[in-house]
C-alpha cells in the first residue's frame, strides 16, 4: 500500500479551508456564477457563429440578392457571366394572403419557389419533416417550421391561399427551413409574428402558371467567386436588372435574416463579455478583499512559519493554494450551471432561430480564459496581501497587532458626542479608524447592488419597449397593406368596411439612400401629417412631428451615413419610376427600431411623382365587430397583409419576452448570489477581524445583543452607505452595455431606463441578504467560545 | 570557552522603533560575544530590550544600526532570503507568546518545524521530552497557556537546531513543568551542544547557566559567569 504523508502545511490548508468553508463557498459560488454566465454566452455565441457558418457553406447560402418586378429566365445565363458571379439561382417570390384553420385573422404566406429538378443551386432548404413537393403538383408546399409550429400544421394539414385572386387549398406535404430564413421576419413589420406569417415553398412550375410569370423570375440569388469585390457585382446587377424593376441588389448585411442573427450573435458577444466579465470582475474584487484580509488576520502564523525558516515563497505558494482550490471549486460549480442555462438558452434560440441544428456547447477557449481572468484577479489580490506579509520582519508579524490608534470621530469633535452612546462611538470610530479598508467593503456590498440593478434592467427595458411601441407609436388597432399602391380615396373604401372607426393612410416606399460613399437599403414611410394613428416616438417618449420638408431619419440610421441635419441625401426610389432625388435631412428621431425614415404622405407623393397615393392604412377598429371585419379581409384581393396590433403584442410578450425573461432571471438570480455572498463574507471576514475584541467585551460583561450591535451595526452602516452607490454604479453599468449593444445592433434600440422598482427590488435583496447574514453571525456570535477566543488568536 | 571562536558577535548593536514622532530606543549599542554550546540567560526589567536582541540573533528582525555576526555570516547585512535560510538551518524559537498555528495539531506543529529541517528528531518523541505525550492530536485552544509553550518548547528543540533561543519559555509554568522544560533545554544543550539563550524574569534559572547577562534600557549593564552550573534539579523557586 503507497502511503501518502501529507505535510503539516498542507494539513492547515485544509483545516484554513474548512474553517472557511463558508465564506470560501461564497466566494466559489460568485466565481461559479460569473464564470456559468460567460460560458453560456460565450458557448451560445460560438454555437451560432458554427452553425451559422456550417449551414451557409452546406445550404449555399447566396452573397448577393435582387428582387425584380419580372424578368426573363434567359437573364440567368447573362447574369452568370458577370464578372465575380460564381452561381446564380432565380425564382419568384410573392406574398399570399391565407386562411388559416383556427386563426381568426388572415395570415400572409411568403411565396418562395423551388427548382422544378434537382435541388436549388443556392439557399437550398433543409426539410424536417414530410417530403418535397411533387414536380408537377399544383396544391402541395413545404411551409417553415416556427410558422408550422405556431399554427399546428403537420405534414398532411392544409389551409388556403389566395393565388392569383382565387381561393385555393393548399396541401401541406412538408415542413422545411433554409438558410435565407433562419429567422422568419416580414420585412414591413419588425417584429416576429410566426401565427400569421410564415414562409411557403412551391414548385416552380406551379407558381409560373398561377400567377402568369411562365419563363420569368422576380428575385435572383447569386454566389460570388472567391475574390469577387461585392460592391461590383452589386452595381453591375443593378444596371444589368434596372429596367426589369430591381428594387436595388443587396449583400448580406442588408439580408434580413443575416443581419437579425449578426445582430444576436452581436449581442451574445456583448453579453458574454460585458456582462459576465462584469460578474467575474466582482467575483475577482471578493476574492481579493477576503485574501487580502484572511492573510491580514493570519500575519502571526506567517510569522512563525517565517521564523523557523520557511521562505516567502513557500508561505505564499501555501496561501495560493487556498486561492486555487476556490477557484476550483467556483469553475466546477460554473460548468454544469453553464450546461443547464446554456440548454435552456438553446432551447429558446431554436424558436427564433432555425437552423438545422442548435446546440448549446461548452467552449474551451471560453472556460480557459474565464478561469485565467478569475486566477489573473485573485492572483493581483493575493500577491498585495502576500507582499505585505513578505515585507514584515517576522519578529513584528507575530506581535499582537498594536492595538490601533483610534480617536473621537468627526461627528464627536464637531461636538455632537453626547448624542452618541459608546457603542456608536465604537462603530464610528472603528469605521474612521481604517478607511480604506470601510471603504472596500462598502464598494463591494456597493457592486452587488449594482449587478441587481443592472440584471434587472431587462424587465425595465422590455416594459419600455412594449410601451413604446405597442402604446406610443402604434396606436393603430389595424394595419392594412394593400396589394398594390392605390389613390388617396382608397380611404373612403376602407372606411366603410365593417367595424373600422377611423383610418388614415400611409405610403411606404423602398429606397435606397446614399450620402457621400455610404449606402443604406430601407423604406420611407410617409404618414399623414395631421394623423394620430402612428407616431413618430423617440426612446425617451419623446413625440417628433414630422417635418414640412424633408426626412425625418432614425438617429442610428443617420449615424450609419454619416448626416446630420441639414445635409442632403441622395435617394433612390426603388419602385414605380425609380426617380432618384436629393433630399433634405431635416431632423433625427432616437426611436427603437433603428433604420427607420419618415416624411408627410403629400411630400413622399411628390418624391415618387404620384398624385395623392397609399400604400396601406392604419385604422382603429371597434372590437365587437373584428371577426366580422377579418373575415371581410380575407375574402378583399387589394388588402394583402394585415397586422393585428393586439395579437402582435401578445406573440411579441410570448416569443420574444420569454427569451428575456429567461435572461433577466438568470442575471437577477446570479446577482442574488452575489450580493449574499459579498455581504455575508464582509460580516463574517468584520467577525473574523474583531472576534477577540468582541469576545473580550462579552468577558467585561458586554451581553450578546451589544456585541451584535457594534459588530451588525458597523454592517449596516456600511450596507446604508452601498447601496446609494451601488445604485450609481448600476445605472453606469447598464449605460456601459446599451452602448455597446446600441453601437453594434441596427435593427433594435435598446433604452436607457431603469425604474423606481428596479432600485426598490436591489434595495430589499441586499438588505434581505444583509438581514440573513446578520442572522447566520448571531448565531455565530452566540456559540463565541470566550475562552478558546482569548488563549489564541484567531 | 572563551578562546573558541565566536558563535554570535554583535558590534555596536542599537534598534530603533519609530512610531510617528516618538522614536523608542529598544538596544543601545550592544557588544556581545556567544560561544559555542554555552547557555546564556538574559535577564532585566520588562521593555528593557531582552525580546529585541533575541530577534535579532536569529534573524527575525535587523537592527537599525551596528552589525550581528553568526560565525562569518554577517546577519546585519544579509537579504531577507539569506535570514530564512539561517533561521531554517541554524536557529530553534521558543517566543514569549508561544505562537503556535492555531489550526494545527500539537504533533502537527511540531512537524511543521520538522519537515523542513535536516536531520530532526521523530516529533513525537520531542513531544514526549516536554512530557505532552498524552497531548500530541489537540489543538492550541484545547491546550492550557503551560502545555502551548510545552508545545512551543518541543517544537523549538525538534530540529536539533545550532542555537536555541527561548523568550521566557518557562513564563506561563507552574514549578513541576518548568522543571520539565528547562531539563530539555539543558539536555538539548549538554547533549547537542547547542548553544542556547534563554529570557527569563526567574533569577533562580540563572543558576544552571554559563553566563548570565543583564539588560537594562537596552545595554548590557553586567555580565556574571557561573563558577559551577547547576542542574535543573537542583534548581527552586
Ligand atoms: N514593534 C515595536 N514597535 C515599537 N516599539 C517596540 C516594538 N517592539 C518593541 N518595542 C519597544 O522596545 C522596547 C523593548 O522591547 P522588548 O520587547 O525587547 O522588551 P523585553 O525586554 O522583551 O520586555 P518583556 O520582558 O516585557 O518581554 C520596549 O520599550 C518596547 O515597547
Ligand atoms: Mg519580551
């Protein structure tokens, strides 16, 4: 048998770790919390960048994109020999409006074509379940999961369409997904809404005939040569497709689902550094303030061992092992608590985001250097503490620490003293006695306050967007969208179908601006100046009128080009007759969704050279009469897309609030632990420091509950003086992570808010936390062994 | 003994405390010579600079001014390195307040000291020596002040070390277990040869030493040489 000796230093460090079991926990626990959040980010992030990567290059996502009003198949083989052009894939895409089993509203179906043979060169689609559609069959689709998903629809459901003004079923044979639609969003809403849109595949040759488009296509998706310049093939596109009606060749920054998914992934990334570095900094700073300090309390056995020869290196390699055993145990906590978050985010990721497979997965790179940060930061603590122990004579370090030199307060030789009983002197004393050292404590207890309020910045955010957007800019109950753009009276019609109450129309129109050497793809929106359907609402509630001349931009959208106010952007009208004309900037709105741009009605007519013209409406209906109005649109060929506000909402709280939810209870969770653990270990480290002192008042005949006075006391003092800072800190924090989120992510603004309740939540957890603590300590302070306490220090 | 040459020589000796504006004279120019295997008490009124010398001897602490020699090493100008590996090799501690590692055994603080030296003595064996057989698995808290310097003493003797250096190692014990102690160190000394120094307040203890030198204000105001050594049990008090 190998008989293992462990040496007597050894033996102490596992009687050091298991004397401070609980604050080590503690600290453990913090490092585990920070290090499972990055790792789920990071995992995430990684997960998305892989699969995301994989199912491009497999699926043949294409580079470049083009919509056309209708042009000849023969333009294929011209448009692949353009120089840099490696594939091209043509076919048409058209929106349909549905009917839906069970789905009051109508939906609209986003009509996709696949290759008649074989599959498709490009954006080839992954089918789930079910089969493909037969070469010739007029009635089967493929329909995208989440749309199937949100409706129940299987292989062998059907529903119907309206295909070229005429009802007709459709008969699902399969569910599938594609690259091009990872995430399902129709391009005029901005917001998700799987209930009522979803994306259809249908053989080609059905498509040419039902809607009169036989050897034509109306968009083209190409792949481009390895060294291809974008740009060029891109203006070579657009003259080459110009005459056909191209709405403007694009890349895949301005492909929708592409840049929703940067976006996120974007937003992972901020989070999983931001956020969790946070987390790890606050882990790192604990551990440093209780390193620091239990090598403070133990300086005369660091003496001892110096004295009877054990070198500095030694001693420190003792206490780093301490260190390392924390960490250790915190990153093994962290690993399964990043399996379990990291599945859970996945799990939701899978509803917004389809790819073929998505996984969540520990990432190497992530845990190294998460742990390498947490040992960077104990490690800078331990070694100040240590290099302090290492500079002391050891003949001093095993003195009793002189007893300290205290003198009255301020608040005493301001002459208050009288209003003062010992005990508060004490505390106060004690607090100005060692300053820094109070203050290090209350900046601790000070972060945690300002993780919870940080970590429950999410609810406030969400709260403010829905508000935002579902109160203050849309405060239509309908928006219609028409089929094609129609004449101002157009009013009068929708006016009179059942239930509507009041209308107004809008014009959207595609463009593309330019301003200097940049270039940005969106659509004008023109609303009526004198309307109260829709407003026009920056982050901060407040309300921008429109201009009487000139564009209205959203400030990331203006930052983008680069324009300020008063310049002139280019604009490229890409419908109708294509005019392009320039056009004042006449102000910059700070609204959520961040590439919008907006003009009058009257003067976005002008700009296209239409008489008075729209392109839909938004109406506020009576909701006694909507079934009956729903039913009305689903039989109106003009109308082809209609949004519900209200079932907007509820899809927008039940999809997208469930994943921020899910966030925000991880953040708030892992704040708690962070604040227990800060605030417990600086009672118990005060405990630790002054058990002594307190125990020989309890020998002078000091009774337990003055004891706890001065020592809980001196805690929430100091909890009292944190939390005001923390909530600083908190609010600097969440602006730190807006910005960066905002700096990066187009499609979404996040606000700046926090709420009363958010403070009040920090607020009662901390002191909860504290109150707990101050529990655990009295029942410390009652078991306060007097006589082990006096014979030896601690 | 004198005639052999010197283990310790210090020159001119003086420390200095500075706290803030006062400044506490601890040594004054001290000149002293110890010889191999003498045993030495210091004697002289508390504050009067016993605790300072005996640091500094072994290296624990360096003075302000003056220089210390052990043999040819010159302890007044040697690294903080150069002290550790000293007081490793050479130098046994007994301290005035004991200083065990409270979360540490008896035996365990014994190993502790053991482990590191080169040719120690079994610490169990040591611990029996002081009469703690009995003892060995408590901890500090559950030892009474006498047994923790017991331990203390066994655990300066264990390494066999060069120089003993006791700082009252008799203070907190009551007659029997005092005796105990002091027949150690005399063992230790007699056997090994180790060139030992104890404090004491006990001016009965001065009887089994060489030499007795007297501290005062931090200088050496006397030195006495014992014609006969007395054994510890002939000692009482
Ligand atoms: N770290 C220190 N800082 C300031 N003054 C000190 C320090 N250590 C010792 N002194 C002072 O130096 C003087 C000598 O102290 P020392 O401990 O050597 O006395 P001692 O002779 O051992 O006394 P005792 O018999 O009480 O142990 C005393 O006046 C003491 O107050
Ligand atoms: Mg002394």
């Amino acid at each position: 048998m190998v008989t293992w000796k462990m040496s007597a230093l050894d033996r102490k460090l596992l009687r050091d770790l298991w004397h401070l079991r609980g604050q080590l926990l503690a600290v453990a626990a913090i490092v585990g919390c920070g290090i499972g959040v990055f790792l789920t980010m990071r995992g995430m992030y990684e997960s998305l960048v892989h699969e995301r990567a994989d199912y491009y290059t497999q699926y043949r996502f294409a580079d470049v994109f083009d919509n056309v009003k209708r042009a000849p198949e023969s333009l294929a083989k011209r448009i692949a020999t353009l120089p840099g052009v490696a594939a091209v894939q043509t076919g048409i895409s058209l929106e349909v409006t549905l009917d839906v089993p069970g789905l009051r509203e109508p939906a609209t179906g986003q009509l996709v074509t696949i290759p008649q043979t074989g599959p498709a060169l490009l954006n080839q689609i992954y089918i789930r379940r079910g089969r493909t559609v037969a070469p010739n069959a007029t009635d089967e689709v493929l329909i995208s999961e989440a749309f199937a998903q949100a409706n129940n629809l299987e292989p062998g459901s059907h529903f119907e369409a309206v295909i070229n003004g005429h009802w007709q079923r459709l008969n699902v044979v399969g569910i599938a997904i594609s690259p091009e639609f990872i995430y399902v969003l129709r391009p005029t809403s901005g917001l998700p809404d799987d209930r009522r849109y979803g994306i259809l595949w249908m053989g080609r040759n059905a498509v040419e005939h039902a809607f009169d488009m036989a050897g034509a296509f109306n968009n083209v998706a190409i792949a481009l040569t390895k060294n291809a310049s974008e740009a060029d093939v891109i203006s070579s596109l657009d003259r080459l497709l110009d005459r056909y009606g191209s709405l403007g060749a694009y890349g895949r920054i301005d492909h929708l689902s592409d840049k929703i998914i940067s976006d996120e992934i974007n937003q992972d990334r901020v989070y999983g550094f931001l956020v969790s570095g946070i987390f790890l900094a606050v882990a790192a700073f604990i551990i440093n303030i209780v390193l620091t300090r239990l090598i403070a309390t133990q300086r005369d056995q660091i003496g001892v061992l110096k004295a009877f020869g054990y070198s500095n290196g030694v001693v420190a390699w003792h206490y780093l092992k301490l260190v390392l055993v924390t960490l250790l145990i915190g990153t093994a906590m962290g690993i399964p608590v990043a399996y379990w978050m990291g599945n859970l985010l996945a799990d939701i990721y899978r509803d917004f985001f389809h790819f073929p497979r998505l996984e969540w997965s520990l990432s190497p790179t992530g845990l190294i250097s998460a742990t390498a940060v947490c040992l960077v930061a104990a490690l800078g603590g331990a070694y100040g503490a240590l290099m302090r122990a290492a500079r002391l004579p050891p003949a001093e370090a095993m003195l009793p620490e002189p007893p300290g030199r205290f003198r009255p307060t301020l608040i005493e030789r301001l002459g208050f003293q009288r209003l003062l009983s010992v005990t508060t002197r004490m505390i106060l004393r004690n607090l100005e006695r060692r300053p820094i050292k109070a203050l290090l404590s209350v900046l601790g207890i000070a972060l945690a306050v300002a993780i919870l309020v940080a970590g429950r910045y999410g609810v406030d955010a969400l709260d403010r967007i829905i508000d935002i957007q579902f109160r203050a800019v849309q405060r239509e109950d309908v928006m219609l969208e028409f089929a094609n753009p129609r004449s101002a009276n157009v009013r009068h019609a929708v006016r009179h179908l059942p239930g509507i109450l009041t209308a107004e129309p809008f014009r959207a129109a595609p463009v593309r601006l330019r301003f200097q050497h940049r270039m940005r793809r969106t659509a004008i929106l023109g609303l009526s100046p004198d309307g109260d359907l829709r407003a026009i609402v920056g982050l901060d509630y407040d309300r921008v009128s429109l201009p009487t001349e000139g564009l209205l931009l959203s400030a990331k959208l203006a930052e983008t080009l680069g324009v300020v106010p008063g310049d002139r952007l280019t604009v490229e009208v890409l419908e109708g007759r294509r005019e392009t004309s320039e056009v004042l900037v006449a102000g910059i709105v700070n609204d959520l969704v961040g590439i919008s741009a907006y003009m009058t009605l009257p003067n976005l007519n002008r700009l296209l050279h239409e008489d008075a013209t729209s392109s839909g409406a938004f109406v506020s209906i009576d909701p006694n009469l909507s079934t009956e109005l729903y039913t009305t649109l689903k039989r109106l060929p003009t109308v082809r897309g209609v949004s519900v506000k209200a079932a907007m909402l509820a899809n927008f709280k039940e999809v997208i609030a469930r994943s921020m939810q899910v966030q925000t209870v991880m953040n708030i969770f892992f704040a708690c632990v962070i604040a227990f653990g800060v605030v417990y270990n600086s009672v118990r480290i005060a405990l630790s420091e002054r058990g002594h002192e307190l125990a020989s008042l309890r020998v002078l005949g000091f009774t337990q509950r003055e004891i706890a006075v001065i020592l809980l006391g001196e805690q929430a003092l100091m909890t009292a003086a944190a939390i005001p800072l923390g909530f600083a800190i908190g609010y600097g924090i969440c602006a730190g992570v807006v910005a960066a989120i905002n700096a990066t992510q187009e499609t979404f603004r996040m606000p700046l808010v926090l709420t009363a309740q958010t403070f009040a939540f920090a607020f009662v957890v901390v002191s909860i936390a504290a109150a707990l603590s101050g529990m655990m300590i009295w029942g410390r302070l009652r078991r306060l062994d007097l006589v082990a306490v006096l014979k030896t220090r601690e | 003994m004198p005639g052999n040459a010197a283990v310790f020589v210090t020159r001119h000796l003086s420390k200095v405390y500075r706290m803030g504006e006062v400044e506490v004279h601890a040594l004054r120019g001290v000149d002293l010579e110890l010889y191999p295997g003498e045993f030495v008490v210091l004697l002289g009124a508390s504050g009067s600079g016993k605790s300072t010398l005996l640091n500094i001897l072994g290296g624990l602490d360096v003075p302000t001014s003056g220089e210390v020699f052990y043999l040819d090493h010159n302890l007044s100008a040697a690294s903080a390195d150069d002290l550790t590996r000293f007081r490793r090799e050479h130098v046994g501690f007994v301290f005035q307040f004991y200083n065990l590692i409270p979360s540490l055994t008896a035996l365990e603080n014994v190993s502790l000291v053991t482990e590191i030296a080169d040719h120690p003595l079994d610490p169990i064996e040591a611990l029996a020596m002081v009469g703690l057989k009995e003892r060995i698995n408590h901890f500090p808290a559950q030892l009474s002040g006498g047994e923790q310097q017991r331990v203390a003493v066994a655990r300066a003797v264990a390494k066999r070390p060069d120089v003993l250096l006791c700082d009252e190692p008799t203070g907190a014990l009551d007659y029997a277990s005092g005796k105990i102690v002091l027949e150690v160190l005399d063992r230790v000394n007699r056997e090994l040869g180790t060139t030992t120094v104890v404090i004491t307040h006990n001016a009965a203890i001065a009887a089994m030493a060489d030499r007795i030198i007297h501290i005062s204000s931090g200088e050496i105001v006397e030195v006495k040489c014992n014609e006969r050594k007395a054994s510890p049990s002939e000692l009482a008090w």
